[in-house]
C-alpha cells in the first residue's frame, strides 16, 4: 500500500513540531521555543481511524535572502510542497495574522495541492482567538493546541477524509522492492530484467530519487519492480532530495511483498546494508540478497560461501534469507533472481495444518522441555499457523509470559526446519490457555 505523504508547513515557531509530536503521539521532533529550530526534515509514520499515512515536519518559512540557512530551509520546504500529497499550513492563535503567513498561502496555492489551514495554540475550543485568520481566504481553520491536544482528533479526521481512495492492486500482482545503498546497481539489475532502459542508469551515486514501478509477466505472475533510491546513513542525510529517498524507500518497503537488497560485492556487507535488511524483515516482507558486481571480485570455489558466512554471523537471520551472486552489467545469474523470487512468494504464503504444527510441537518439547521458571513448570499445549505472509504459527501454554527468549528461538528454529520458510520472516507468538 502506498502511503500518502502529509506535510506540515509555515513560518518559524508556530508550533508546527510540537504539532507533529501530537499527531504521531512521540516526541520524535525536537520542539524549542528558539525561531528555527527545524532545520532538517523530520518523518515519521502516523495512524487514524486504520488510514495510515506519512507526516513530514519541516523548517520555519522566512523571506530573508541575506541568511543561508533561510534560504536552504525554503528550498527544503518548497521540495516537502512538491513531494507531499496533503500539506497542513500552521499558524500561530496567539500572534495572529503575520504577514508571512499569507506569503506561504500564496506558496500553497501557486503549488495546486490540497491544503488545511491550522490554527494551533488554541487552549480553549470555545476561543474565538482565531477568527482573524479567516482573512487569508483559506476556508475554515482547524483550532488545535499542540500542547494539550485539544482539537488533534478534529483535525485528523479531517486529514484522513482529504485521502483518496485506495485503488485495489492486482491481486496477483507480485510488489518486489529493489532496496540498497546509493550506486549498487539497482536500476541497472531492473533494467536488465526487464529487457530495456527503463530506468536511468549513471555512475553518479544517487541518480534514482523516486521509487519507480516497472511491471513484467514471468510464468503467469505479474511482477512489480519498484527501483528505489538508495538509503544512506541517517547523519549523511543531509540535502532535501536524500530526504526524501530515504522516505521513498521505506515508502516502497510498505507496499512490497518481497523486497531484493542490493549489496556492492568489491565493498562487501556494510552496516547500512544491515539496518536496511533489518528494516524489511521486521516489516514482515520476504528478502532476497543480491551481490552485485561479482564479477569485478577474486574468488575461487569457497569465496561465496565465505561472504554468507560472514553476513550470517553479522546477522543471524540472513541464514534463512537466499543469496544471490550476480552481475547486473553483465547479466550473470540474473534471470535466476526470477526463479528464487516466486519460490518466496511460495515460502510467504505456506500454510501448514494444525495436525502437523502441534506434531512438529511435541517432537520439540519431547526433545527438550521449557525450563521452569521460579519453580513453576510451564507446559506448551498446542500449537496452529494463523497466518501466512509472513507465516504466523501460535504457541498456546498456561504461562508463556515465562518462557524464555532462548525456548522461543529454539521453537522457531525446530519449526523452520522442518518447513523451511525460506527468505521470509517467521513469527512465533505466545498464547495463554488454562492447562
């Protein structure tokens, strides 16, 4: 599913982080009463009324030339405008009407987006303190106080109102994310598959910034390929444009089945790659690993073997995820990409009957019995999948808040191997039933 993107914009101190916060219910912004504390962008996911969707916080809006941080904070807010599918213009109740508040409204109505204006710092509904603003001829402003919350619920009923519908995918349709650091070769691996320049491919690191889809038919499925931008570390996100990859990406991320990690073989397995297939598997979506640029490594028959065993001790879940060693360039192995992307898809959606779940369960606890905990014995029951994609098996006892970590790793190992689950996450949950 693909998220719409709401922004948050105006002039410095209009409480327009505090107001983030509230909306997304965490501090994840920094809020100061110093004009201009948000310089950079801040994202984060929100939820109502089960519409999910991206709130993004931007930097207060000035019309001075002369400082340069004014300026690179107007380039970056004019960037959130153009990338934004709702935008939340905040003003200050308190002050009232600034001039610089209709120099934004002309900013929003040159931009043809949809738009609300919000009055924050409305402790009392009954306040008549933000009547002014309907000066500005930007329809009825929405009173809230970031502070106290008083109005949030309003305004995010009104919020998720304003999204369109969600259009139905195809259900067979498979959405495959191409994820990975800047410059690894994804659009040319997606270009590769699919036959044809589709995707502009440079040696300038960075060069995709949207997520782009490319379908294609492979043995009666449908195949959805979103090319993606690469995701750096977070401390060198620095220009607008980054910013807003590395949104994309996690955007792509929600809406993929299965999403293909691209590795650079010459640099090898870096942190960032790391955090990248943790953010995947713990959305629950399958994984791929391709090592792209085999070609340009010296190797003999154990080199490949030696990379997965490297990775898997960096991480241990990548021992349940296939690797792939290619050459986008040159077409080594990529068309087996295909292959092992449908035998995920199957992996994903595996479902296995209750009979055999609870027969896989006593053969686990015959083999090795929960460790008691404070002198209370804890008995495993039964056990049944109840869900696929990713594959969900319950675990039913009469005190599983007890078990220990180490038992439920133990559970899910057994269960894998008997069932494989190969390339996508596999979640085991504890039940409480009365013994």
């Amino acid at each position: 599913m693909n998220l719409p993107v709401v922004a948050l914009v105006g002039r410095p101190n209009v409480g327009k982080s505090a107001l983030f916060n509230r909306l997304v219910g965490g501090n994840a912004a920094i809020v100061s009463d110093e004009a201009g504390t948000t310089r950079d962008r801040h994202f984060a996911r929100a939820e109502w009324n089960g519409r999910a969707f991206w709130l993004v916080d931007t930097g207060g809006l000035t019309e001075d030339p002369n400082v340069p941080m004014d300026v690179e904070i107007r380039r970056q807010v004019l960037q959130a405008i153009a990338e934004a599918d709702l935008l939340l213009l905040v003003v200050d109740a308190i002050v009232g009407v600034h001039p610089q508040d209709a120099h934004v409204v002309d900013l929003l109505r040159n931009a043809q987006k949809p738009w609300l204006l919000v009055a924050n710092k409305v402790d009392d509904p009954r306040s008549t303190d933000f009547y002014e603003f309907y000066r500005l001829g930007a329809g009825d402003p929405y009173p809230v106080s970031a502070q106290n919350g008083k109005g949030s619920g309003d305004l995010l009923d009104a919020i998720v109102e304003r999204f369109p519908e969600q259009e139905a995918e195809p259900e067979e349709a498979l959405h495959i994310a191409v994820i990975g650091r800047p410059n690894v070769g994804k659009s040319s691996l997606v270009n590769r598959l699919l036959g044809e320049e589709r995707l502009v491919v440079a040696d300038t690191a960075g060069t995709t910034r949207d997520a782009i889809d490319a379908p294609m038919q492979y043995h009666g499925r449908t195949l959805m390929f979103i090319d993606t931008a690469g995701l750096r570390r977070q401390s060198k996100v620095e220009e607008g444009i980054e910013f807003y990859s590395a949104l994309r990406t996690r955007r792509a991320i929600d809406r993929a089945d299965i999403c293909v990690l691209m590795i650079d073989a010459t640099e090898g397995l870096e942190n960032q790659d790391l955090k990248i297939a943790t953010l995947a598997w713990e959305r629950g979506t399958g994984l791929v690993i391709v090592v792209n640029k085999w070609d340009l490594v010296e190797k003999d028959d154990k080199t490949a073997a030696r990379f997965e065993k490297d990775a898997e001790e960096k991480a241990p879940f990548l021992r349940f995820v296939p690797f792939l060693f290619t050459s986008a360039k040159s077409g080594l192995r990529v068309t087996r990409l295909l292959d092992v992307l449908l035998q995920v898809d199957a992996e994903r959606q595996k479902r296995i009957s209750t009979s055999q779940v609870n027969a896989r369960l006593e053969e686990l606890v015959a083999r090795r019995q929960p460790p008691q905990s404070h002198g209370r014995e804890i008995k495993l029951l039964y056990a049944t999948q109840v869900q696929v994609a990713p594959p969900t098996i319950a675990v039913f006892g009469n005190h599983p808040e007890l078990l220990e970590e180490h038992y439920v790793r133990y559970l899910h190992n057994g269960f894998r191997e008997a069932w494989g689950f190969t390339g996508t996450p596999l979640r085991v949950v504890l039940r409480r039933r009365a013994a």
